[in-house]
C-alpha cells in the first residue's frame, strides 16, 4: 500500500483535473468492468496482484478529493477486506473518511478524540499521528500541530514528509527561519529531491522579501541556488524555473549580488524562456494529461506577461 497521506486534500502530484478524472473511473473499475482504459485496472484487480491495493488507496484518495464518498468507502470496505481493521494505514485511511464526512467541528472533535484513544494504546502509530497532526491544522490548532510533529520527528527524524509539513506550518506562522531549517533537514535524506528544493528556494525568497534591502542579498542568492538546483534536477520543473524567474529578478532589481549581475541576468531570461517552453507544452495537451493545474498555469502567464524586461 502506498503511504497515507497527510491530509485528504493531498493529490499524489496530480492537478485536480486529473484527480477528478480518476476519480470518475470508479464505479466501473469497482464493479470490474472492463470499459475503455479502465480494462488494465479492472484486470488487476480481478487477480489480486502486487499492486491491486496500491491501486486502490489512490483511488480511494482521488474519490475522497472529488468528494465521492460513497465510491471512497467501496474502496475503503475493500482494502479493510484485505489487511484488517487493525491495520494502522486501514486506521488512518478510515480516519480521513471519517473527517471528509463530518458536518461540522464537532464532528471533527470527535475524530480527533478517535486518534487520541488510538495513541493512548499505540503512541508510536505513525500513520494517526500523522492524521492526527493533519486534522489539527484543519481545526486551526497549529501550535499544537507543530508540537505534535516535533514530537513526531524525535521518533522518526528521518521522515522527510514530516519535515516539509513542519516547515509549512513554522512557515504559515511566519516563521521563516524554522521552516528554512526544517527544510535543510529534509534535503539530508532526500538530496535529490527538486520539488523540496524549489519550496527551500522560495520559503528563502520569502524570507529575503520580509528583509531590507542591505539585509536581503544571502537569503536572495541562498535561493536562487536551491531554485537552479531544482531544475537542473528535473528540467521541465515549471514551479523551480518561475521561482527562478522571480528570485533573478528581485536580486537584479534590489541588491548587489556577489555573483556578476551579468549571471543573475542570463539565468533569468534561461528561467523565463523555459517558462513559456513549458507553458506551450502543457497547453498543446489534453487537460487530462496536463503535469500542472490551470492556476499554476494561469500565473505564470501573468508574469511573462506583466514583466517588461
């Protein structure tokens, strides 16, 4: 089974576009009818193969995005068949049902005490406290989400999706500092990972934005690194080369790079030129095979077409 997420909105990298047209492929993938492209799918979960159940929490995971409940809890009847009610990821999958369903907080604080009385038996269960810590951001409670994540990285210290979601809350509360090193801490044990390194990148140029001007020259330059390391690590990154494109030009337009002028500038027009390669690409295919959402897509359209220089 593919790992649980941190929340029910997480898309496994998919635009919503494509989530939603997976998502409607469910009811003749669960009743195994074979219509279309849905035939490999039903195929395999006719034989229960390896990859039967990984098929089917994504599933269950682009239903519960597309708000079909009642096609999330086919998917999630099936997999509890198959592992247990007692399996910790059946446990968290059934809790981020649960949650999608409830009518109003109250409904949430239940939810919330469910995952408690899990802990109080099991306080090394990964997958609710993750779900735990999810549903406290969603119940605006972040210091105790922060809280509960410290507690959760001195058990696990190697999570790397731990991280990125600590740096996010230290930086939905402003602190920048905290999510910059949280971040680094995440790069040690996914090196290679451009998607980790753009949000460094533009975590930094936030931070260099929130500075004055003689102040801002090292976070600026710290993120334009980690933005080039990101698209030199995948080099169709459309959100690396837009920070890229926006880190270059503030560098250019407010301080005095130790770096010549004359590289800032060449590597924005190489992040501009790329942006509007990417962005032909992506609209000459169909939306469903899109890498990218349309309000990624429409921003950056905007800012080609905004800048002057």
């Amino acid at each position: 089974m593919a790992g649980v997420s941190w929340s029910p909105s997480a898309s496994h990298g998919s635009n919503l576009t494509t989530t939603l047209h997976i998502a409607q492929q469910a009811p003749p993938i669960l009743n195994r009818q074979s219509l279309g492209k849905t035939a490999i799918r039903s195929s395999i979960l006719s034989h229960e193969g390896p990859d039967t159940f990984d098929v089917l929490e994504k599933l269950f995971l682009s239903c519960m995005q597309s708000a079909d409940d009642k096609s999330a809890l086919l998917c999630l009847e099936r997999l509890t068949q198959r592992f247990g009610v007692s399996n910790e990821r059946i446990m968290a999958l059934r809790g981020m049902y649960e949650e999608a369903v409830s009518d109003n907080s109250a409904g949430l604080e239940r939810c919330l005490d469910k995952y408690d009385a899990i802990l109080s038996e099991n306080p090394v269960n990964l997958p609710i406290l993750k779900r735990r810590i999810a549903l406290l951001r969603s119940l605006s409670k972040p210091t105790d989400a922060i809280s509960s994540l410290v507690q959760l990285l001195d058990a696990s210290p190697t999570d790397a999706e731990a991280w990125c979601e600590l740096a996010d809350l230290y930086q939905s509360q402003g602190m920048s500092p905290q999510a910059i090193f949280s971040l680094e801490e995440a790069l040690l044990i996914v090196p290679h990972a451009w998607n980790v390194h753009a949000r460094l990148g533009e975590v930094l140029y936030i931070y260099a934005c929130s500075l004055e001007s003689d102040a801002m020259q090292r976070p600026l330059e710290r993120s334009i690194h980690y933005f080039c390391r990101s698209v030199e690590l995948c080099d169709d990154y459309l959100r690396g080369f837009y920070g890229l494109a926006m880190a270059t030009s503030l560098s250019l337009d407010n301080v005095t790079p130790e770096v010549s002028q004359e590289t800032i500038r060449r590597l924005r027009e190489l992040a501009r030129r790329r942006l509007r390669d990417i962005i032909t690409k992506q609209y000459s295919l169909d939306p469903h095979f899109r890498g990218y959402g349309e309000d990624e897509l429409s921003a950056v359209k905007e800012f080609l077409g905004s800048s002057t220089d």
